[in-house]
C-alpha cells in the first residue's frame, strides 16, 4: 500500500513551537452515574503519530467523541486547533478527518459513489475530487474494487474505505478509533504504513486502541486506565518508566544467583530484574555504558558470558507494570 499523494505542497517538518493541534484540560466524560475519564490533560503537537492505548470500556470513544466536538465534558476543556471543540468553525472542521469504529458510510452505493459523496460534502471540485478518489484508492488497495457495491466488499475492505473517506480531503488531523481492530496482520502493518507517512507530510494522526502493544509504533503514547492518565511520553521513556531504567539480559553457561548476586553490587546497576540458571536480567541506568562493565565483572569471576544485550519487554509487560504502580 503506498502513501496517499497529497495534491498540495507536502509539508515540512513542524516546527518545535507549534502549538497543539489537541489539548485536554483537566477533562472529565461519562455518562448518568459512571465517570469514563477523570481529570485528564494532555496535548498532541503537529506531525505526530498519537497513540491513546488502554482496555475497552475504558472511555477511549467518548474521549474521541468529544475531541470531535460531540460530546459536552463534565468538567475542563477540549481545545482542537486552539479553539474550543463544541463550538469549532466551520473553517477549522474541514480540516479534520474522522474514521469510527463501525461502518457509516452507504453499503448500497459503490466504492467510488460513496467516495464522491463524501467529497462533495466537504465541497471539493469535480476535477480535484476525481483526482483525490484515484489517489487515495490506489494507495488503500481499492482502486480495483471501485466499482463494487460497499456491501459486497470485506470487513478489511470497508475499514479501508472508511479511511479513504476520512483521507480524501486531506485532513491535517486524522481521528481514527480502533483502527486495526478486527483486520489480520498484513492489513494492519499497512494502516500503520499510511499513518506514517501521513505524520512524514506534516500531518497528525491521533487514534484509540486496546492492543497495547501498538504503542511501539507511536511517536507518542497516553496510557489510561481506570478512567486515570496513567503516563504519557515516548515508547522508550514508558519503557524507563516501568522498569526504572534500560534492561540488559546476560545469559551464559555457568550463570547462576551466586554470580547475579556479584552483579547487583555493581555501581551501575539499580537493580537485578530476575535471575535463573543460565541467564539474569539487570536494570541498569544506561544500556550503553553497563553492558561491557556487567561483561567484565562476569568475566572476573570466570563465567563465560555468551550474549548480552539490551532487552525490549512487550508493552504489555509496561503496561501491566504502570497499572500496578499506580494501583
């Protein structure tokens, strides 16, 4: 799947002082009695790829609803582009592009009728809109598929469509909920192809997931639970976050607990994760410079190191270790 080409000048790089295309102030959802998002604050800076990850049920919708503008907040406010979300302009709410959970476009037009409609909601001109619907399906893999009934098509196909709809205008902030839930590997590795290369021309991309282990792909990442913002921040800062620092993994013949003991006594390192026959974990504040110390002092005692190297634990370990921190 390649990038969808923008008909405009492809944008540089933002610039560091560019204010959020999303900010949230202390803002808190839900619904009767039961509170979804309690007191939540973040900004989403231009350019980005925005990952807001945590368990469904979680608010993760709601949030996106009222991103949107849909949803009133209890409390605090959403700011999109620098104005408040309810009462956006016109002017501002074309550039954004939305992709929900379930289809909503029309499953008795074609690819292409549906697509034509979408653009002549957002009034683009015959020629640009013929232009953009050729583009936008070729780089999803529909264009073949253009003339068949959106009923007919897969469940990987209409997901497809519903982003190529959200696209076709060339949004600068793309709003996607659950974007690979429910599609097979290939079709997802290629939704993430497309939001990088979607974040590589300037734009934003911030969407809502369960699968947490998406988060590795973002440039930056929220993750919420229990209604609460648990941490935000790069992947790799999530990762320090949960353990403390990096992880080197050193696993040899005659490693055992009396030479992980030897090992925690080592400057450089805060702590040892886990230790069993044949291989130990150690926390340590730089990867970089503990390996060859942690290697030498092995070596002293006479164990033979046969590997290190920096460990990378799923984000579904970060993540059940931020919960419990928190809990």
């Amino acid at each position: 799947m390649r990038a969808v080409v923008d008909d405009r000048q492809t944008m540089g790089a933002p610039r560091a002082e560019a204010p959020p295309v999303i900010a949230l102030e202390e803002v808190r959802l839900g619904y009767g009695d039961r509170e979804l998002i309690q007191g939540l604050t973040l900004a989403v800076t231009p350019g980005q790829v925005f990952g807001l990850v945590g368990p469904s049920g979680g608010g993760k919708t709601t949030l996106l609803r009222a991103v949107l503008g849909l949803v009133r907040p209890r409390a605090g406010e959403v700011l999109v582009f620098g104005e408040p979300a309810l009462t956006l302009p016109r002017r501002l709410r074309r550039r954004l592009g939305y992709v929900p959970q379930q289809f909503t476009l029309y499953p008795n037009l074609t690819v292409v009728e549906n697509l034509r409609f979408v653009g002549g909601l957002y009034g683009l001109g015959w020629w640009r809109q013929r232009r953009r619907i050729r583009a936008t399906l070729e780089a999803l893999e529909l264009y073949e598929h253009r003339g068949k009934l959106a009923r007919h098509l897969s469940g990987g196909m209409l997901r497809r469509l519903q982003l190529a709809a959200a696209l076709l205008h060339e949004p600068e902030l793309l709003l996607v909920d659950e974007p690979t839930a429910g599609i097979d590997p290939i079709l997802r590795q290629r939704c993430w192809e497309e939001f990088r290369a979607l974040a590589r021309q300037g734009r934003t991309v911030f969407f809502t997931t369960q699968y947490v282990n998406e988060a590795e792909l973002c440039d930056q990442v929220a993750l919420v639970a229990g209604g609460r913002l648990l941490a935000m921040g790069t992947p790799e800062a999530l990762r320090r976050r949960a353990y403390g620092g990096d992880l080197v993994e050193v696993a040899g013949p005659a490693l055992d607990l009396r030479a992980a003991l030897a090992l925690s006594r080592l400057p450089v390192v805060l702590r040892v994760e886990s230790a069993v026959p044949g291989a130990v974990r150690v926390v340590v504040e730089d990867a970089a410079r503990a390996t060859p110390l942690l290697v030498r002092a092995l070596e002293e005692q006479g164990v033979r190191v046969a590997e290190a190297a920096t460990s990378q634990p799923s984000f579904d370990d970060v993540f059940t270790r931020l919960v419990q921190q928190h809990a």
